[in-house]
C-alpha cells in the first residue's frame, strides 16, 4: 500500500493494525508511536543515529581511517548506523585526521553511472540544503573545516562534498543531530572514560565502532558503548541478516533480523489445562 502521510495516519489509527513497523527518523517515529501507544499497538521503530567511531591510542590507523572514511560517503552519508562522530585519542588525533583526509580526498564525487565515482548525490535538494545549514552553523561556532564543506562545484545534481570537521564541540549541532549527509566531526579524548563518556553523551543508540590493537579492550569498550550494535577493528564489513538490529533511546525500540525480529511480529499465548 502506497501513499503519503494520510495513509500512514490511517494505518497508525486502524485497530485492525496490530504492530506499527517504522524505518525513519526519530521526529516521526515520536509521532507514530505517540498514535500507536493511544491503542496499545505493537511497535518496531528503526529510527536515526549519531554513532561514535572510538579511535583508541594502540589503534590500527589504517584500519581506523578507512572505516572512518565510509562513514563519511557510504550512501553519501545518508545511512541511520554510520558512525559519523569519530572519537579519537589525542597521541594519534593528528595522524588520523592526515590519514582521514586523504582517503576521503581520493574519493570522487560525480555521476553515479560512471565506475570512476566513489560517491554520488544526495536523495533530493532539501538533503543537500540541510546538510550546508549544519555546515554554516559549524563554521560559525569555530569548527575547523578539515576537508569538503562545499558542493565541490557541482552547478547541477544534489552533490555536495564529503566534509571533515574538528576543533568541535560535542554539544554542538553538527556533533549532537543527526544529519544525514556526508559530514562527521572528529572530537578529541584523553583516556577510555572520557571516550566512553563522549560516545554515550546523545540522544541516539543505534550503533558503534572500536578500533584498538588489543581485542579485550575493545571489547570491554563495546561493551559499555548504550548502542544496538557495535564494530571492532571494521567488524565483518556487512549487516547480517541472522543477528537482530535496532538501538537504544531515540534509536527506536524493538529489533529487526535474526530470531528476535520475528519474535516481534508474534504474540505469545501461554495454556494452562489440568491432566488427568
């Protein structure tokens, strides 16, 4: 069933509706869940992400710039898990951000048709007007524009540059909303508490990224991270369809995938009966 907002309302009030499965932002997942709540309706919301890329001090820079790097233009940024605030120790902050930079610089932004293009445009103008209003009011604030931060002198099509800020607040709107475009901010730590702190300081728990040499500890760090889901050392490189996928606060509720996104289509029945 096709339509616009007023066959959503539609499906969202219908008691004959039992579960509510919603895949977008966490503005109309709000809305949606306000309506279904009113009836007490079933709820799968897979909603927006500010995810956090931790870049640990003994981390494989390599490893940690390329996954850094597809955050920024993987869809042109326009994906819900990409971990678009990349937290990174100061003893490597420089090197990374070089490293960073470079991999993004050598990605070409064009027509998608053509097999030269590692990113393409952006859904529709309104995504790119979008994006240039949290990169003005970044520059305003101070931010640092380490690479992009223009529409690369594209006159025609909804391009816009992969953009790399640092020297950047995370209570800053390029840092705290999610955007969806290519743009991330790197943001300095000092220690593993303070990464942690700044990864779970968001609305949003959908995902995340460790990047350390030493397998436990990047454990231990994904472990404390509030997300649904979290990488170490580029993870497996794909979403599997056999582990459950959702997040946590403005995230969205309930999973997708695996055995517990079946269990949310299901209600359980238990009965009872007296044997003879």
């Amino acid at each position: 069933m096709t339509g616009g907002a007023d066959v959503g309302e539609r499906l969202v009030a219908d008691p004959r509706v039992d579960l509510v499965s919603f895949t977008g932002s966490d503005q109309i997942g709000s809305l949606i869940a306000g309506a279904a709540s009113a009836r007490f309706a079933g709820l799968v919301l897979e909603l927006g992400g500010k995810s956090a890329l931790i870049v640990c001090e003994d981390a494989d820079l390599e490893v940690a710039a390329k996954a850094g790097a597809q955050s920024a233009t993987y869809h042109a940024g326009q994906g819900c898990a990409l971990t678009t605030r990349h937290l990174v120790h100061r003893a490597v902050l420089d090197r990374y951000l070089d490293m960073l930079v470079a991999r993004i610089g050598a990605i070409r932004v064009g027509d998608p048709g053509d097999p030269a293009t590692g990113m393409g445009p952006l859904i529709r103008g309104t995504a790119v007007d979008r994006g240039e209003r949290y990169v003005h009011d970044a520059r305003e604030r101070g931010a640092r524009v380490a690479t992009g931060g223009s529409r690369g002198g594209h006159d025609r099509g909804f391009y816009y540059e992969p953009t790399v800020f640092s020297v950047v607040s995370n209570a800053w709107p390029v840092a705290w909303e999610e955007i969806f475009g290519p743009v991330v901010v790197v943001i300095a730590f000092s220690n593993e508490d303070e990464s942690i702190e700044l990864a779970n300081d968001s609305s949003y728990g959908l995902a995340g990224h460790v990047v350390s040499e030493d397998p436990a500890r990047a454990f231990a760090l994904a472990c404390r991270l509030r997300t649904g889901s979290v990488d170490i050392n580029g993870g497996p490189g794909y979403t599997s369809p056999e582990v459950p996928f959702g997040g946590y606060k403005r995230s969205g509720v309930g999973r997708e995938n695996g055995p517990q996104g079946i269990d949310e289509y299901t209600q359980f029945k238990t009965i009872k009966y007296h044997a003879r």
